[in-house]
C-alpha cells in the first residue's frame, strides 16, 4: 500500500457485490474490524475478573486511573 496514491485509495472496486472505493473498503473491513475484536477481548477480560481495566483501556489504549464516582 506504501505505492499507492490518493487516485488508488479513491478508484472504485467492487467487492461482496457492492460498490466501494479502496480506501473506504480498507477502513471498513480492516479498522472496525480490529475495534470489534478489541472490544470483545476487553469484555472478556472484563468478565475474567480483571478489574484493573477501565474505560480507559479500550477506549484510549492507556491505563486510567480508578476512581470511585
């Protein structure tokens, strides 16, 4: 992708039967993809008992601190 220009982010593809531009298909596919699965990482460790994490975690990526409301 580092070869490629802003023309090829915005060329039309058609994929899944629907028409798309690769740079919003990359985004669609590759970048929620990646929050779903971190969201659902973060949920399950959530339900294991981690209590540390917060918000914070998946939101920013970043320890925040615990403090009670």
């Amino acid at each position: 992708m580092s070869g490629w220009t802003e023309a090829d982010f915005r060329g039309e593809i058609d994929i899944f039967g629907t028409k798309s531009t690769r740079g919003s298909l990359l985004v669609n596919l590759v970048l929620s993809g990646y929050a779903a699965y971190r969201t659902q990482l973060f949920c399950y460790l959530k339900s294991c008992g981690r209590e540390e994490l917060s918000t914070m975690n998946l939101c920013a990526g970043v320890d925040g601190s615990m403090t009670a409301a």
